[in-house]
C-alpha cells in the first residue's frame, strides 16, 4: 500500500500566512555540506511556493526523476526531496506551484496529467499545489469564459485526486483584481461589485481604464482581469484552500487594501485562507512596495473586522531578491511581525533583524534511489541525454557498459564522448550486447547433461540463484533465477551452443 506522506501533515492552514515564491532556477548547491539557498529559509516563513513545474508534466511514481516536470534546481529529485524535509523540519511547508508566466504559452500545456502531479506531490513530500494561471503569459484573457472553466478544471480534477481530509493543500495566485466586480465578471450581491466602485473609491471613471495613474482604486475595476476569480470561486470555492493574489500586477493605485477586502469577502464564506501578494524590487511605473506600506497592509489584514481570527497572510514574488538594507526576506520579517501583535514601528524597525538558517543535516532518506523511469540494465537505469545529473557518482547505462559521472553532467553530454563520465564495467544485459568469453572467465562447474534438451542442472552453486545465457557470438538471449533443486529451463532454446553466466563464472553448454 503507497502511503501518501501528506496524511502527515496539516489539513488545513494553521498560522498566520508568510509564503514566499523559490524560483527554482536560483537554487544553489554546496556539496561540502549540503546546504542551498531553498534549505536555509529563515524559519519566520512558514509557506513556500516552489516554483514552476510544468502543467502537462511527466513523472513516474517512485522514479523521483524530474527532468521532466519543469523544476529546474540544480540536483535530482531524491535531493530535492530531502530538502523540503529539511523545511518541514523547520515548520516550513512546501507547495509545488504550477504553470507561471512561461508554462502555459504552448496549448499542450492543458494535456494534463493529473496523477503524475499527485505522484510528484506525494514522492517529494510537498505539501499540495498552486494553480499559478497565467494564460498566454498574462492576466489579460483570464477572465474569458474558456479560461475561467480551465481554472474551474483544475481544482475539480487536482481535488478529486487530492482530497482535504488527507491534508492536500490547494492554492491558486490570481489577478489581485480577481475579486472584484468587472464589467465582465461581477457579482451583484458583493460590496465590491462594479457598480459599487465609485462609492467604494470615493472617485469617478475618469481613471477607470488608465491603470498607470495613482488612484485611490477606481482603475483597478476596469482591467479585462477584473473579476476573474468570482465565476471559479462560485463554483469551486469549497476546493480551494489558500489564495495568494498577485497584488502586484494591478498597476499603480495606492489602494491595496481594497483587493484583500474583496477576497475576503468570498474567503468568509468558502473558509478560504488569503494571503496578499507584494513584490520585490520594485517594478518602475506600478505601485511600490516598501517597509512602511507592508506593514501598513498586514495590519489591515490582522485588524480586519470579520478576518482576524483567520490566518490571513501575505505573500511575496520572489523570496531570493535583496538590495542594501532591505530584501524580501525584510518585507516578510516585517509582515510576520506586524501579523503576529507586534507594532508596526517596532517590526520596520527591527526588518532586518533576521538571520537564515542554514541545513544542518538529518533529513535525508537514504532509501530514495533516482530511476529516471527508463529502462535498468545490470540494475543500473539508461542515460537519458535530455537529463542533467547534478549528483556526483551516479551510475548509468550507456551501450552496453555502466558509467558513472565525475562532476555536474549537463545534457547532451554523453559517455564515452565527454570526459565527465568515467568507466565503471561492462553490462550486457541489453538486446546487442556481447558477452566478452576468454579461457579465463570459463570454469568447470558441475552443468550436467551437457548436451541437453530439457533442463541442465548445476549441482555445485553455492549462493548463486541468478543466471545469463547468451548464444555462440556472445548476444544476451535470456535471464533468470535458478530453481531450488539446482535446474534451469533450456526447452524454448533453439538447437546450438551457448553460454551461461552465473556472476563470475561461464559455462558453455550444448542445447540438442
């Protein structure tokens, strides 16, 4: 029975949301002693979005290769596995985001594979997933009712295959306008309907579709994303756990407070956690995030009226990104402070008073072994020239001989053609293979009859329970395990001579 490592964890969002995007393409590695810049996360954040892994990806269970899921840190994926242990040791949850601005541009990308990416989920150990939904690249044809019901798609299929009581987690990274009312997707009934913007803003529409004016929040009603999460919350509200909108792609109004409230609203009634989304650095031309204005936001969010016993949070893109005297890592200090009683003065003054932490050992599970689920010959798995093996000393197959690389192996660089690969022996398990047969690596064993038509029986095996028969040239034919009473099937055989190998030792026998 495959028990799913998220029976484990929380079933619901338990703290205060401070979440962070990891890129994974600026992961780094230190071998010396395993530390990187995703293990070393300060234990202030407690959710982590890692980031991207491709909507159509392929994984097979138990392969714990992900050369082909879009997730770009530089090791395989038994290493990364043992890094989100790492987090989780910290109290740090990890959930594996989806799509990004690249992933969805290719129309393969809605082939969608949905047990794959439970089998990921499952095998890494995240904690659940993220729909970051960003169709062709951008918010701007989000609210079509195509994408719309692609959105709606996916928490139905990912929930039935993920379900809440086995502690799934499923998030989504909206528009921030998401939830509110549009002039194509509104919800009468809401306060932040569209017809309620102007009371709401305090402003007409002069600025209504000029989003790069600083406003007090009437241009935020008027982009083609406005609106979008209202029809999927309507129909899958109930399936979605955590939303962490992008409150950074909605132009330069100084009104941020106004999206949470509006996902707030349908938060309330769904019991969906909310976390508003800040960027680092600053983007010129759109509304600029600072100390002051984050603190400012998350105790809007601590103090809101019907929301402060919920574990709203804030969100940050990209976790990594620092300059002098500030960092993501500050803005999500100080939100983390303020969310959790601590004064605004005192939480910008104390921003950077943080410190990482790096991995010190002890979450690794030495019983993960990377297949690359491709075929295995002498229980070694074929180089696939697509992959990078980051790990030194990995074995592979490679015509006919096992190879093992000496350093980073990149794509494309294959054994027996690049030095990073070194000689590890022979395997000729693989149909075209020859068994190399001197007088040295004959023996005598005891095969008798030999000929023989039937059976042939080796008397003097000792431990050895395992054969490899080839023909007269040296091709692998067949393998097999040797009965109890010492006999090994020849019938299917053609009349002729050949070889059996058992471990060290061949033996040529005739088939009659």
């Amino acid at each position: 029975m495959y028990i799913s490592l998220n029976q484990f964890v929380y079933s619901q969002i338990n703290d205060r949301v401070i979440l962070g995007y990891f890129p994974s393409w600026s992961e780094s590695w230190t071998s010396a002693n395993q530390n990187s810049k995703l293990r070393e996360i300060p234990n202030f954040v407690n959710y982590v979005f890692l980031s991207f892994a491709k909507p159509n990806l392929s994984y097979t269970a138990g392969s714990y290769d992900i050369s082909q899921t879009g997730i770009q840190v530089p090791y395989d994926g038994c290493t990364l596995k043992e890094s989100v242990m790492a987090l989780k040791n910290k109290g740090i949850n990890v959930i594996l985001s989806i799509g990004g601005e690249t992933y969805w541009e290719d129309s393969d990308a809605y082939n969608i594979d949905y047990q794959q990416i439970k089998d990921l989920v499952d095998d890494i150990g995240f904690v659940g997933i993220d729909w970051d939904f960003e169709p062709n690249g951008s918010f701007a044809n989000i609210g079509s009712p195509e994408n719309v019901q692609h959105f709606i798609d996916f928490f139905n299929n990912s929930r039935a295959l993920m379900p809440k009581n086995e502690g799934y987690i499923l998030a989504c990274a909206p528009s921030g306008v998401g939830a509110l009312g549009g002039s194509t997707n509104d919800d009468p009934t809401s306060p932040f309907a569209f017809v309620n913007r102007n009371a709401l803003t305090g402003e007409d529409d002069t600025y209504l579709y000029n989003s790069t004016v600083q406003t007090n929040g009437i241009n935020l009603f008027g982009f083609s994303a406005t609106g979008h999460m209202i029809p999927v919350i309507a129909s899958v509200g109930s399936k979605i756990d955590l939303i962490a909108f992008q409150g950074y792609n909605a132009g330069a109004s100084t009104n941020r407070s106004i999206m949470y409230d509006a996902f707030a609203y349908y938060a309330e009634q769904y019991d969906i956690s909310i976390a508003a989304g800040i960027n680092f650095p600053n983007v010129t031309g759109v509304y600029e995030y600072t100390h002051q204005n984050v603190a400012s936001l998350s105790n809007h969010i601590e103090e809101h009226g019907y929301r402060s016993d919920n574990n709203d949070g804030i969100m940050i893109w990209q976790i990594l990104m620092e300059q002098p005297n500030r960092s993501a890592y500050s803005y999500l200090n100080v939100a983390s402070a303020v969310l959790n009683g601590e004064s605004e003065e005192a939480s910008i003054q104390n921003a950077n008073s943080y410190s990482l932490s790096p991995y010190d050992g002890g979450a690794g599970d030495n019983t993960c072994i990377v297949t690359n689920g491709g075929n295995t010959f002498c229980d070694v798995s074929e180089y696939d020239a697509t992959n990078s093996y980051p790990i030194a000393n990995t074995q592979v197959y490679y015509e006919c001989k096992i190879w093992k690389n000496q350093w980073y192996a990149n794509p494309n660089q294959i054994p027996g053609e690049n030095s990073v690969w070194a000689f590890v022996s022979d395997c000729d398990e693989e149909t075209g293979c020859t068994l190399s047969v001197t007088e040295n690596t004959l023996h005598t064993l005891d095969l008798h009859p030999n000929p023989s038509s039937n059976f042939i029986e080796i008397s003097n095996l000792d431990k050895i329970r395992s054969y490899k028969i080839y023909n007269s040239s040296g091709q692998y034919i067949v393998n097999g395990l040797i009965e109890r009473n010492g006999k090994i099937d020849i019938r299917k055989l053609s009349k002729g001579a050949y070889f059996i190998q058992l471990e060290n030792n061949t033996v040529k026998f005739i088939k009659e």
